[in-house]
C-alpha cells in the first residue's frame, strides 16, 4: 500500500500546482535538503513573476515550457548559491581553526602598539580605521560618515603617516 502526501501549494496564483510539484521534485532530485526547500521555492517564485512570456523571442517553445525552464535553471542556482556558501563557510571555519592554532607573541605586540596608534587618532579618523577594518571603501566610509570622499583620503594618508612614523607597515586603504 502506498501513502501519497498531499502537498499545498503556497505559491498558488504564482505556481501552478505541476509546476510547485516539478519545482520540490526537481529540487530533491538534485540532492536539496528538505530543509532549504522552501527557500528554493521562493526563488522559484520570484523568477516565475518576474517573467513575461514573448512568443518572438521564444524560438517555437509555449509558455509552459519556458517556464519549466525557469523553474529548473532557478533551483540549478539556489544549488550553487548554497554549495559556495557551504564552501565559504568551511574555508573559514579552517581559517579560523588556523589562527586559533597560531599565537606569535611579535603579533600580540603589534596588535598592541596598533592599539595604541589608533588611540591617539581624532574621533573621525578612529571611525575611518574601523570602517577600513570592516572592509569598507572610501566612498562608503564618507558616505556613512557625511564627509566628503577627498576629506577621508586625507584622513588615511595621515593615518598612513602615524604608522610609518611608529614602523607599522602603512598599506592602510590601499
């Protein structure tokens, strides 16, 4: 005896019920989760609304056939999205594991003679070095700070100088 579920369709009005069945099948075919099914679907769906049909430019194929078409190339790309993911996700974990492994005590002392740098800079070049930490660039640091770009490219040529001055490499914002 075989016991079918019956699954309900969430994206009704988007989806057709063939279409939300083909998109979890599709989906556990190519080794999803079942747990990040849903998430899939919804990609599915925003790329199903985003799309008009064009008979010119549909080279013979119906509607129904670029939109099974849709369906699978935006699972395809939720399985990539997620497997660079996972892979970023191990690289860093092993990166962090590294770093956890390695304590120089030169490094310690660097760290704090930087420290003490950055505790001597103005409020504003505090906030720049921290932005520039973060990974931000010149643009984005004025902007969040609502100063002119040129005003922050003098601020790190400065702070370029502070370290120079106290031997820290001054590859700071380049």
């Amino acid at each position: 005896m075989r016991i079918t579920t019956i699954t309900s369709n969430p994206y009704e009005g988007v989806l057709t019920q063939s279409e939300y069945d083909h998109a979890v099948k599709y989906a556990k075919c190519n080794g999803l989760p079942a747990h990040d099914i849903p998430d899939a679907l919804q990609e599915v769906s925003i790329a199903i609304l985003d799309f008009r049909f064009d008979p010119s430019k549909a080279n013979g194929a119906c509607e129904r056939t670029a939109r099974t078409a849709i369906i699978r190339k935006s699972v395809l790309k939720f399985l990539r999205t997620q497997s660079r993911y996972g892979g970023l996700v191990d690289r860093f974990a092993a990166d962090l594991d590294t770093d956890a492994a390695f304590h120089d005590p030169d490094d310690q002392l660097e760290a704090t003679e930087l420290w003490q740098i950055v505790g001597r800079l103005d409020a504003n070049e505090r906030h720049i070095c921290e932005a520039l930490a973060e990974g931000k660039n010149i643009h984005e640091i004025a902007t969040d700070l609502g100063l002119h770009w040129i005003t922050v490219q003098r601020a790190i040529g400065r702070i370029r100088q502070y370290m120079e001055k106290s031997g820290i490499d001054g590859a700071i914002g380049r």
